[in-house]
C-alpha cells in the first residue's frame, strides 16, 4: 500500500484491525489530494460551490411552469365559455320578453282600435231609448215634447261627458283664443276690448283635451 510516498506492506490486510482506519484514511487523503491539484479539478467545481442547479433541474423546472401556465389557461377558458353561455342564455331570455311585450302591445292595440267606440256607443242608447218613447206617443203637447226633448238633450251632454268631449262655450268678452275659436267676423263694440268675444254662433267641443270642433264667434274690432 501507498500513502503519502510511502509504502506499507501488511501481510493479512484484512485480520489487521487498523485496516478499515487505513482506508478511510487514505481515501480522505486522496479526495484531498486531487482537489488541491490544479490539473485535476473536481468535476462540476463551480456549479458545487455556487448551488446553481443543474442543466436537468433547469429543464424539469421549466416543464413545471409550463404546466402551470397550461393549467392556468385552461381554467381560464372554462370560465369564460361558462360565462359566455350565461350570456347567451340572458340574451334568449331578454328577446322572448321582449317578444312577447311586443305581441301583448300589439293585441291591446288591436283591441282597442276594434272596441273604441265600445263606451261611447253603449252611453248613446238610452239618448236613442228616449227618442224613440218620445215619438211613440202620438197626442202629446208641445209642452210633454218640450219637456222630453230637454230630457233626452241631457242624456246626451252626459253621454259625450264620460266619454271626455266637453263643449267649449266661450263667454262674452273673454279673451279669442284661435287655438280653440274660429272668428266668423269682426265688429266694432262700444266699451269692449279689441279680439274679445262678442257672441257664439255654434259650440265647439274637445276630445280628451283636443280640439274636436272650435267654436263660431263673432269677434269686436280692433279701436
């Protein structure tokens, strides 16, 4: 055997008891040995001392990333055709509602185009109940025909009422208004103020606040 130089020879090597000593001696000696040698560096000398990892860890981390990122991906896009077929389903929903409030519009608007005259026509028959009782009575006085005629002449302003047309009866000396006033002539008057009315020749009447007939007056000169 060779250590430091120097050469020890043991017959039984393995019946000394100071072998396993020796050898653990000596490969400490040699590892010591080789890395003081300048020609023989330690392989991986470097990488050792710094803790930089490896080609094999660089690569192994790399896949690991990639996995995650991959994984992170494909999270991301699950959620986005969940959310993506959330939104269509609202979508579907909003247009059948706005479908159907669209066919609901129209049916109320047929309805009401069909039945409009519905309310107005059921206040005129009892005007036309009273017309025809009146005529039904052959000896009446003018008196009993006056009377009636006034009667029936109610029904009927009461009937035009609920159904919303108003008579416009301007009075005298209030104010033309040709919004709702239609001047068949002009006169002079004494002591009243110019376009002013002077007399109604035939009522008008609004519906719902809009003019259906403007009424006939007479109106007073400018001075």
């Amino acid at each position: 055997m060779r250590l430091d130089g120097r050469i020890f020879l043991l017959e039984n090597p393995s019946s000394s008891p100071i072998w396993p000593a020796i050898v653990l001696f000596s490969g400490v000696a040699a590892g010591l040995l080789s890395m003081s040698d300048p020609q023989n560096p330690p392989p991986n000398s470097d990488n050792f001392l710094q803790g930089e990892p490896s080609p094999e860890e660089l690569e192994a981390a790399q896949a690991a990333n990639e996995a995650d990122a991959l994984a992170a991906a494909t999270a991301e896009i699950a959620a986005l055709k969940a959310k993506n077929a959330e939104l269509a389903d609202q979508y579907l929903r909003a247009q059948a509602d706005v479908q159907n409030a669209r066919r609901r519009a129209d049916e109320e608007i047929t309805k009401g185009r069909k039945f409009a005259i519905e309310s107005f026509a059921e206040g005129l028959l009892p005007v036309l109940d009273s017309l025809e009782a009146g005529l039904s009575i052959q000896d009446a006085t003018p008196e009993q025909i006056r009377e009636g005629a006034e009667a029936t002449l109610r029904q009927l302003k009461s009937a035009l009422e609920r159904n919303k047309v108003i008579e416009i009866a301007p009075a005298q000396a209030s104010k033309f208004d040709p919004h709702q006033h239609q001047a068949i002539s002009v006169v002079p008057v004494e002591g009243q103020e110019p376009n002013t009315i002077v007399g109604v020749l035939q009522k008008g009447y609004t519906i719902a606040e809009r003019v259906l007939r403007p009424a006939l007056v007479t109106v007073s000169a400018p001075s």
